[in-house]
C-alpha cells in the first residue's frame, strides 16, 4: 500500500494570466523497498503524470528502477533495466539505474593531482578508477524529500560523502532532483554539489534503455543521433588519449541517424577498444546551455528518447559488458548489447587532461548539472 501520498496540481502557480484550466492531478508515492546488510531501511518512490509515464525511484544508491511510458497505440513499457527486489541493487550489478559519483567515469590509474597535492583513489577497473569506486555513490542510501514543483512531482535525494571517501579530498554533499514533468513525458534530473575543500566532481545516471521494453532483445535495431562533431578517443583501459578526434567518415559519427548495429562490428580500432560503443562524445552546443544531446528511436514501438543536457559531453555506452548472467525485472535475462546507455557528463579522466573542462569543485563554487530524459508522444 502506498503510503504519504501527496497530489500535486501540476503547473499551479506559473502561466496564470494564460488563464489555462489547470492541469490534472499528479502523485507521488511512497512504498518500502527492503532494508540494507546494516538495517537502514530503503524506499521506492513512484512518480506518475497524466499523460501515461510513471517512474520509480530507490533511495539506495537513487536508483530509476522503472520507466514506463507509452509507445504506438498507447501501449506503455518499462524502458529500463534493473530488479523487481533491492536484493539485486545490493548485490554486484553494472550500475543499473544508478547515481555515479563522486566522479562518474574513468580516472586514470586512480590518481590526480589538485592545487599541488596528489590524491590516490581506489582503483577498481584494472589499474584505473570507475565511477566513484569500490563504494561510489551508486552503492549508498540517499536521504530523500518530496519537493514542490510547479512543473511536475519531484523527489529529492541527498547523500553526503565524507572527505577521504574513497580517496577523494573535502567533504562533499550532493543533491539529485527527479522531477516527472507534467505538461510532457520527460523526466528531468538536477544535480547540485558544494564541497568544504577543492575537489572534483561529475555526477551521471546509469540508466540502461532498451525502448522496445526491458529484457526485449538487443539493441541493434535502435537508430541513434548525437550532435556531436567529435568524440574523445581511449586507450585499451579505456581512458581518453586526449585527442578530440572527429566522427567524420568513421562509425562514431551519428550526425544523422544510424542504427546501432550498422557499424559496431566494423572493423576500427575504437570499437575494438571499447568492445563496442563505450565512448564520451564531445557535443557541439555551447558549454553549460541545456540542448538537446542526443536522440533515440525503436521502430517496432514507434518509442522516441531524446536527452538534453547542460554537459558537454555524454558517454555512449552499448551494453557490451552485459553477458546473460544478469536475471532482471519479470525474469528477462539480459544478454549482450540488450541496452544501451547515454550517462551525460564531464569528460572522462578530466582531472588529469588539462585540455578538457574542468571538472574542479572550490568551498566558494556550487557544481550544478541537468539532464532531462524526454520521450515524445508517439503517435
Ligand atoms: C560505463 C563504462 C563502461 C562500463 C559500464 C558499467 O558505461 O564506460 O565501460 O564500465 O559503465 O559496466
């Protein structure tokens, strides 16, 4: 039984002198999702429009859960992948749904060096750093608060990570919104960050998409576009050599849409690296500016996915690492390539590429970052 319900009338208080009539009711929910190894008790918010999308939301490790919404004839899926029980967040998983941080993506060999200082992180992919760390912030409890919003239903979630966790200097507290917006079916995350000494920061969502519905096969049929000129190039750990190196006449260039499948088994270099598509894509719109980044479409649902993003860059990730030994929501067990990600970001091993922009928190500053996950009425 869901429990603290709260209805929002979305949209009250702005465009008044529109006159428009008020825009139905939306609701958030509240049910309990389990308790962690130590005890501490872990909730599952559900956030749900009138225009047929829902998403569920966990305080461990904030992650989306479920997305669902409609594709041709109304018909709606769950779009992501991840667990029906927080058993399996607990347990090892890819990040399925997850808040990365403190530092989303790779840093090189697990060290950086900041106002002349050297920090070692915890290395946990080879020889390198990913995605905050042994226990990054995918594996904690988030506080969470409902939030008014004349845009939709929000929830907030705060967790504060303690200076020297996982090797990262200064104590730093961390806010990520999920607003469900109301007037269209979009999802729209805010981060914000303060820190109490210099730090590094850059924060993503894990989501794995798959738009025909989750555990519905791969997605190789999916047609993708990412307004992006050029990408940066790795290393076999896949850390960036610090090229910028243009899309133009290779398989990275999806200036105009191309399924996913049509290149990732060409024969080049990158792909060989990445095992696939694992790579940050440098987008051409001006830094900080919130435009549209990248979009997605699934032929047989008619389902669109259109994320937009103040970053300037998003990693475009094909699932390559998924093997079939995950079993997820409903049973479906999730094979290679069976989702794909788009984690907008700073790019990777910033801290150590003085070329890229900077990814530097000061007690004075506030990191501050959106990413909105858009799916436009199907018709
Ligand atoms: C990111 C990385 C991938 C992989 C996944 C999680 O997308 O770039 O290499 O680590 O996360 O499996």
């Amino acid at each position: 039984m869901p429990i603290g319900a709260l209805m929002l009338l979305a949209g009250c208080g702005s465009h008044q002198e529109t006159k428009k009539a008020p825009a139905p009711p939306m609701t958030i929910t509240m049910d309990g999702f389990g308790s962690t190894a130590a005890g501490e008790t872990v909730n599952l918010y559900t956030l749900s429009n009138t225009k047929g999308m829902e998403v569920k939301i966990s305080t461990w490790g904030g992650d989306i859960v479920s997305v669902k919404v409609p594709g041709k004839g109304g018909k709606a899926d769950d779009v992501v992948l991840g667990f029906d029980a927080l058993d399996g967040y607990l347990k090892e998983n890819p990040y399925f749904g997850a808040i990365v941080g403190r530092y989303g993506n790779r840093i090189g060999k697990g060290r950086f060096t900041l106002d002349g200082v050297t920090y070692r992180l915890a290395t946990n992919n080879g020889a390198n750093h990913l995605h905050g760390g042994l226990r990054g912030f995918d594996k904690q409890l988030w506080r969470a608060k409902e939030m008014p919003s004349a845009e939709g239903v929000r929830l907030d979630l705060t967790y504060t990570s303690k200076d020297g966790e996982e090797g990262y200097p200064g104590t730093l507290t961390a806010t990520v919104s999920y607003t469900l917006l109301g007037n269209e079916n979009a999802l729209q995350i805010d981060y914000e960050a303060v820190t109490d000494k210099p730090t590094v920061v850059n924060l993503t969502n894990h989501s794995y998409f798959n738009l025909a519905g989750q555990g519905v096969g791969d997605i190789l049929n999916h047609s993708v576009t990412i307004l992006a000129d050029r990408f940066t190039p790795v290393d076999s750990g896949l850390i960036p050599t610090g090229e910028l190196k243009p899309v133009a006449g290779t398989p990275f260039d999806f200036r105009t849409p191309h399924t996913i499948g049509e290149r990732i088994g060409a024969k080049d270099a990158q792909l060989a690296a990445g095992g696939g598509y694992d790579h940050n894509f440098v987008l051409n719109k001006p830094a900080g500016d919130l435009a549209l980044a990248a979009r997605v479409s699934e032929p047989t649902t008619g389902r669109v996915m259109e994320v937009l993003t103040t970053e300037p860059g998003v990693q475009f990730y094909t699932g390559n690492f998924l093997d079939g030994t995950l079993t997820g929501k409903a049973g479906k067990v999730y094979g290679k390539r069976s989702a794909f990600c788009l984690e907008t970001q700073h790019f990777p091993d910033s801290p150590n590429q003085p070329e890229f922009p900077g990814t530097v928190l000061r007690p004075a500053g506030r990191y501050r970052s959106t990413t909105i996950y858009r799916f436009p009425a199907v018709p």
